[in-house]
C-alpha cells in the first residue's frame, strides 16, 4: 500500500520540477532581451521615417487650423473696432508750439519768462539769472550745466551758453 501511494506522488513531483524548469528557462530567454538595443520594441528607422513625419505633419495641421482660427477672430475684433469708431474724426488739426533750435558753440540764447525747452543733445549751462530744471525738481543758477534730455522752465529773464552745438526744442 505504500508502493501504490508512492509512484503517483513521485511522478507529479517529477511533473512539476520539469514544469518549473522549463518555465525558468523560457522566461530567461525571452523576456530579458526585450526592449534592449540588441531586441528593440520599435526600430529607429520606424521613429525617424514614419512616426516624426507624421507626428510633424499633424502638428502643422494643428498650428495651420489654430491660425486660420486666430486670424479670423482678429480680423472680427478689428472689423467692430473699426465699424464703432469710423465716425469720429478730429475736428481740427494739432499743432505743436514747440521749435527746434540749434545754437553754435560759444554763443548766448536769452530766454523770456514763462518760456520752456528740452534739451536734446550738446552741452551747456545758465548764464545769467536762474531756471527750474523739471525734470529733476532742482533749481538751477548761473553757471549750473545742462542735461540732456531734461525739460527747463525760465521763471524770469535767463540766458543758456553752449558749450559745444546744443539743439533744444523751445516753447
């Protein structure tokens, strides 16, 4: 009785080593090498030929489609922009008391009070009596420079000299 229960057991134990085995050496042949260099998943040749020239051809459709929609949208905005204003028109022209004025190296601008100028390039400085340098908040006095690209106000009777070609734009 112990030889019958015996043969039954031992050939299924043998039965499952052989199943075991074999499953170890499939599962080391085939599933190690996979996804490597040797054994890709995708080729390159796939990557670079057919999925990147149809990847940019759907992104240029898509950019294509985007434009045409933003461009249309714009063109709408400007269109209303354009239909609500069309009526209003300046009813006169503006004209700009400001003059451009270039004084030589070395002479003499008198200025009248309540008269403004902007300096734009060259150098010079107060000669007589005193101006208001706006753009800084400072008062100046004879013999201060001026800067360029500063915005003066002659309180009372002033004068500038130039020191090299100054040209200012005067009110």
């Amino acid at each position: 009785m112990f030889k019958k229960h015996l043969i039954p057991k031992l050939i299924a134990c043998c039965v499952a080593v052989v199943l075991i085995a074999s499953l170890a050496i499939l599962a080391a042949g085939t599933g190690s090498s996979a996804g490597t260099t040797s054994d890709p998943l995708v080729t390159m040749s796939y990557v670079n030929e057919t999925f990147r020239a149809e990847l940019l051809q759907q992104l240029q459709q898509e950019m294509n489609t985007s434009q045409a929609e933003y461009s249309q949208s714009i063109t709408a905005m400007l269109q209303s922009i354009s239909n609500r204003y069309s009526g209003y028109a300046p009813e006169t022209s503006v004209q700009s008391d400001y003059v451009s004025i270039a004084v030589p190296a070395g002479e003499t601008l008198e200025l009248a009070p309540g008269q403004q100028f902007l300096v734009l390039s060259g150098t010079g400085k107060v000669s007589l009596n005193m101006m208001v340098d706006t753009t800084s908040g400072q008062s100046l006095s004879s013999g201060h420079a001026l800067s360029e690209n500063h915005f003066y106000t002659v309180p009372g009777e002033a004068a500038i000299t130039a020191e090299t070609d100054l040209n200012i734009l005067i009110h």
